[in-house]
C-alpha cells in the first residue's frame, strides 16, 4: 500500500503518467504521432512571435532531428521558419507539433 502511494506521487515529479506504467510496473513508452526529419509543422503557441500584440502565435517551424527531451519526454529539435529566431534551433515535446506535412 505505502509503495503505491509512493510511486503515485513519484510519477507526477518524474513527469509521467498513470498510463505510462503497464501491467509489470514498467516504464511503457509512449504513443507519439510520425514526426520525421525534414517535416514543417506547426507550434501553437509559439513565443517566438513577430506579431508584439499577440506574443504567442502559431509559429511554422521545421523537424531538425528527433530526439527525446531530457526527461525522457519525446521530442524534436526544430527551427523556427520566420522570425529573429530563425537561425536558431529549439528542442521541444512532440506533443507540441501539429500539422506535420
């Protein structure tokens, strides 16, 4: 009883869910949608804006690598594709791109 408590409070710090454990107490990986490199996607709330009176906006960027975040989260080194960060490169969660083609 104490170790389900434990791992219930553990799992939020450790930035996974409920769903993430499967039947033998194993980290399941999860369900992401196909992002490849290459691919223009879409950030929704993207903060690099250029408009100042709407400071997120979705912004097009576009797929560099995929590679997971440090937490282990999924995720996707992108570039902005307008903008004074377009030289730059981000590493976001896949769950933040929509609209890949």
């Amino acid at each position: 009883m104490k170790l389900r408590v434990f791992v219930r409070l553990l799992m939020p710090m450790l930035g996974l869910s409920a769903v993430a454990l499967n039947a033998t107490g194993a980290v399941a990986a999860p369900a992401t949608a196909t992002v490849d490199v290459g691919m223009t996607c879409t950030v929704q709330d993207g903060w690099w804006s250029l408009d100042r009176e709407r400071p997120t906006q979705p912004e097009p960027v576009k797929v560099l690598a995929v590679k997971p975040l440090t937490t282990g989260t999924p995720g996707a080194w992108v570039q902005p594709q307008r903008g004074k960060l377009s030289d730059q490169q981000l590493h976001l969660a896949l769950e933040r791109l929509t609209d890949c083609r």
